[in-house]
C-alpha cells in the first residue's frame, strides 16, 4: 500500500454498515492517533479505528474564536438585538392564534421574541446561546442588556417575570410598558409591576430605565363624557379620575431609574381635530401625570417636561 493511503472505513447510518475502503491523505508530522471503539457487521468487537487529531486543544478551536473579541462581540450583536430597539415577548398561546413557527408543539418556545419591521412580525431566537459555554457567556448580557423589553399590559410583563424567565428579568435593563386602561384590574397589576421595580436593589438588579406608554384617545375617552363646561371649575373632576394613577406613578417614581413619559398621538395628529377643550384637558391631565412622574415626558415626539420642570415652547 502506497504510503500516501490509510485504510479507512466509510460508516453507513441507516445499515450500520462498515464498507473498507481507501482515500489519500497526507498525514502531518504534527498528529497523533487515538483510538477508537467501533462495532460493526464486518468488523470484530472491540476493534480499534486509528483517527487523527491535532496535538494541542489549541489547534482544535474554532476559527471563530481566533477573532478579536470586539469583531465577535459585534456578530452576536446582529444576531440578538432588535432592528428596532424593541423587542414583545408574546407567550405561546397567544403566538398560536398569531401562526408563530412550532407554536403549537410541545417543543416549541415557552415565549416568542417578537418585533415589527416593515408592518410585519419577525421574531428574534436565542439559539445561538446553545452552541457552547463560551458564546453564551460573550452573548447573554448583550441580548438582555441592549434591547428593550416590550409588553402592551402590566400583566403581561408579571407573567413573563415568574414563569421560568425570573433570573432573566434581573438582567433586563429597558422596560417599555403600554398602559391600555386606567382602571380595575389594570390599575391593580401595574402597582405590582410597580412595586416589583422599585423593590429591587441596584446591586440586585441592571434595571435603569421604564418608559410607561400611554394612548391620548384613552385619557380622553375617560375624561370627556364626564366634564363639560370651563376646565378651571372641572380641575378637581380631572384629578379625582386620575388620583389612583396618580398614587402608582408617584410610588414608580421612588425607584432608582429613569422614568419616561410617552403620551401617544393619533395618527391624526389629535382626538376631535381642533377641539381646544380636548387639548385643554389633554393638557392637564398630562402635566398631573408627568409632576407624579418626574423624569421626561413626550406628547407625541415632543419633549414637553424634563424631570419636573416644564420644557421650552412645550404646548
């Protein structure tokens, strides 16, 4: 036999199979042989199969992780940050009746990781923390560190909080919260969502920024059936229709992290058009709001307050 050619057995899978047969091969002065156990039909129990591997675990890395960390860091970036800054986790029912790939097996994701781009939902997948040690430990802060975390109810941030994902949200470090009612039930969960973030220690806890999202068409479907009239005489009402929201957003504002406002516009541009009296109460309600608060406050893309003094030219 030529000394160029090893004996070499090609393994069939579906047969188990073991078929002799020859490749060349040029065999480095710098491997070794191991041996290796292998049974087949055509070879004795036991036998030894000669493979050849490098010397050194040196040789046997990767050519990934001969990259600079700052060029690998930077691939896991595109891998795991939203486009958009923003990313929904949605849990699986609710993925289902949105046709989500495996949301109906049982091995499918416990949350889907979604976010919009071009008017359509695309979804982000952490399976790249899977391949080894090494690339979770480089990737996992970068995903829950540089994307922001959005939920369109209080509840759904609490639930994905404690089911399985607790040790992740102590990583989280941008909340993006839609507030859709500003009573009941969803005033009650988010005072836990509250309590929950102004709870944690800074030493326990990457949380640094909650931005709470509110709709003007909602404060003013609250407001205008029930005051009529001059809005100086109806400033109690006002405050009396918002006190509870009022009382959470000042306990939110005893945490240690910045807080920002973001009164939604329609896409109109405003509710009713050139109605003064609904921009009157609009105004109102978010200057309560946004004292309550501290930190920024946006109506629509405009800065209107700035901690708790009122921005330049802001209405």
């Amino acid at each position: 036999m030529p000394p160029t050619q090893i004996p070499y057995l090609m393994i069939v899978k579906a047969s188990i199979l073991a078929v002799p047969t020859t490749i060349p091969t040029m065999v480095s002065s710098t491997l070794k042989t191991e041996p290796f156990i292998f049974k087949g039909s055509d070879c004795k129990p036991n036998s030894q199969l000669q493979v050849f591997l490098p010397d050194s675990p040196q040789e046997r890395i990767n050519h990934l992780f001969r990259l600079p960390l700052e060029l690998r860091l930077m691939i896991w970036n595109l891998c795991l940050l939203s486009p958009t800054g923003l990313v929904e986790p949605i849990d699986r029912k609710l993925a289902y009746y949105r046709q989500m790939p495996k949301s109906n097996s049982p091995s499918g994701p416990q949350f889907y990781l979604i976010y919009q781009e071009d008017n359509s939902d695309s979804y982000l997948t952490l399976s790249l923390l899977r391949t080894c040690r090494q690339i979770c430990e480089e990737a996992f802060p970068l995903f829950w560190k540089k994307n922001t975390f959005l939920f369109n109810s209080p509840s759904g941030f609490l639930k994905f909080s404690t089911q399985k994902v607790r040790f992740a949200s102590q990583y989280i470090t941008s909340l993006h919260l839609n507030i859709a009612s500003f009573q009941g039930t969803a005033l009650n969960y988010l005072e836990k969502v509250a309590d929950s973030l102004t709870k944690r220690r800074p030493s326990e806890s990457a949380f640094c920024q909650l931005t709470l999202a509110l709709q003007e068409t909602e404060i003013v479907r609250l407001l205008v059936d029930h005051i009529s009239g001059d809005l100086r005489t109806e400033e109690a009402r006002i405050s009396d229709r918002f006190v509870d929201l009022e009382r959470i957003f000042r306990k939110v504002a005893q945490g240690l992290f910045d807080k920002v406002l973001h009164v939604e516009c329609t896409p109109t541009g405003g509710v009713d058009g050139t109605d003064a009296f609904v921009e009157e109460i609009l105004e109102k309600v978010i200057s309560i709001l946004a004292g309550a608060l501290g930190g920024k406050c946006f109506w629509g893309s405009d800065l209107v307050y700035d901690g708790f003094m009122e921005a330049n030219d802001a209405f």
